[in-house]
C-alpha cells in the first residue's frame, strides 16, 4: 500500500477497505511490519479468525505485536474505547508511540451490533482528537459486509484506505458523533411491558427485571446481570434525569430488551465508555452496566435519555 499522506502530529483514524482474505493481508501486513520498523507498540484487535490469519502470515514478527479478540473486548462496542484509551496510557507512559488495528465492524456482527459500531467509530475521534499521538487503522471487509457498513466507513474516518494509498475521506462526518448520540432508537418490534419508576421503586423495578428475564427464559447468570444494570440505572434515573424515569420490557429475535428512559440529558457522549477516576462524580453504573452486559445503546439529546440493553437469546 502507498502512503499518499504525510503523518499527522496526533490522532490519525483510517478506515482499510478491503475483499476477502488476500485483501485483508495485503493490507494490514504492511502496516504492522512498519509499525515494527519503527519500533512502535503495535496492537491488533481482531475476530479470532482474522487474529490467526495474521498471526500466520507475520511468522516471526508475530511475537512483537499485541492481539486482542475482538469479539471478547468489543462484544458491546461501547467497551472499545476503554480499552484503547488504557492500551494508549500504557505505551505513552512507557514511552512509545502506539500504532492500532481495530476491526469492530466485523462480518457475523448483529444488525444493532453494527448501528453501535458506526456510534463508536464516530466517538473515537471525539474520544482522542487533541490527546498524544497515535495511529489507528479500522479494516471493512467491503465484500461480505452491508454495504451501507461498507461505505458508512467513509463517514466515519477522516482517512480512508486502500490498494491505492491512503487519501483524505471527502465524506467523513466531523459533527457526526454528537448527531448520532442524539438520534433515537428505533421503535420495539413487539408489545411492550412499560412501567414507572420513582425514588422508593428502585427494588421494585430490580425485580420486576428480574422476573420478566426469567420469564423470557435467559439463564440466571444473565437475570443476575439485568438485574444489577436495572438498579444502576433506575437509580442514575433518580439521580441525575429528573427523579423517576420508565422502564419498557420486549423481545426481539434473538434477544430479550430492557429499556431506561428519564427525561435528563448526557452531555457528554463518552460517559460510561471511559472508567471513572476516583475523583469524577457520576458515570461509574453506566460504566458497570457496558462492561457487563452484551449490548448497550445509549442515546441522549434535550427530548431525554434512553439506555436500551439487549441481551442475547
């Protein structure tokens, strides 16, 4: 691949648009063998397949690099962002430059795992814009995914690359983040239970949770997890949207949803993807319920806020 840009002094965000197999590695090897040559911390995360096929095909130079599954660290989307934010700490701090691939967008990934994808995508340049610099490349496997994922890829990096070279993305987004955090959600696909929720309710709603999750037939483990994520965000509701909120419960192929919404509004759209510092006041249970639960979608404008968790079947 020829570099037609010169590098920026900080964060700098491609998106790798390639087909297939061959594709992939012709163009994600030469960008982890520079990083290598320049002795940059290189970290790759990846589905466990595509974590193999590189690993192969670097032979030796495979044990400089960092892999990370993807499906394991990004399952929720909302995680990555943490995860690179402590990956970038560490190498600063030690000293070096780091230099990225990060695949969230991977084929196989649910519908509303992908909506998430593009939030996030938009989120890392809000996320890291201004701090140390470092390197990113997002592969897309334009073959077999949708190809409104594809090509929403140039909406959400403000470089794209190809066999080609790499280019300046005339298409991408710069005020995207904040609009997407905005939007609404989709309306459920099935009837819906609804109820109100108020100071004294949050043990109540714990439950109520809990007994529509069973009810649904998730195992006890996950009736354990929504049954933390409803009292943290019932009382987030109480808290900090307004003193009471709604919960609505449904199903959808595949998945059992629970759904939070006051009338308080996030004016920060990273809140819950970075952990909290111990001096930081607030954020510390939509934090917990990203790490804990398998979908989290969070949306939040001056209509209110809403917190959907699907949890899958």
């Amino acid at each position: 691949m020829t570099s037609t840009l010169e590098p920026v002094a900080g964060f700098e965000h491609e998106a790798l648009l390639y087909r297939g197999d061959d594709g992939f590695l012709a163009g994600l090897l030469p960008f982890v063998r520079e990083g290598l040559e320049r002795d940059e911390a290189v970290v790759v995360a990846e589905p466990r397949l595509r974590l193999e096929q590189l690993r192969d095909a670097l032979g030796d130079d495979a044990s400089s690099v960092e892999f990370l599954d993807m499906a394991e660290i990004g399952g929720n989307p909302a995680r990555i962002i943490g995860v690179w934010a402590r990956t970038l700490q560490e190498h600063t701090d030690a000293g070096r430059r780091l230099r990225g691939v990060g695949e969230p967008a991977f084929v196989g990934r649910r519908e509303a795992e992908l909506v998430e994808c593009r939030l996030h995508e938009l989120l890392l340049n809000h996320a890291f814009d201004g701090g140390p610099a470092w390197r990113l490349l997002c592969p897309y496997d334009e073959q077999h995914l949708p190809r409104a994922v594809s090509r929403g890829a140039l909406h959400t990096h403000p470089v794209t690359a190809t066999a080609a070279g790499r280019r300046v993305s005339a298409d991408y987004l710069a005020d995207g983040a904040l609009d997407a955090f905005a939007a609404p959600l989709p309306p459920p696909t099935d009837a819906v239970l609804r109820g109100i929720y108020g100071p004294a309710d949050v043990p109540a709603t714990r439950h109520t949770v809990a007994q529509y999750a069973r009810t649904v037939g998730l195992p006890e483990d996950k009736v354990e997890v929504l049954e933390l994520a409803a009292s943290e965000l019932a009382t987030n509701s109480i808290r900090h949207g307004g003193g009471t909120g709604t919960v609505a419960m449904w199903v959808e192929p595949g998945a059992a949803v629970v759904e939070f919404s006051d009338s308080g509004q996030l004016t920060d759209p990273l809140t819950g993807r970075l952990m909290p510092s111990l001096e930081q006041e607030g954020g510390r249970g939509l934090y917990l319920v990203n790490q804990l639960c398998d979908l989290v979608q969070l949306r939040s404008s001056d209509l209110g806020t809403t917190v959907r968790i699907l949890t899958w079947m």
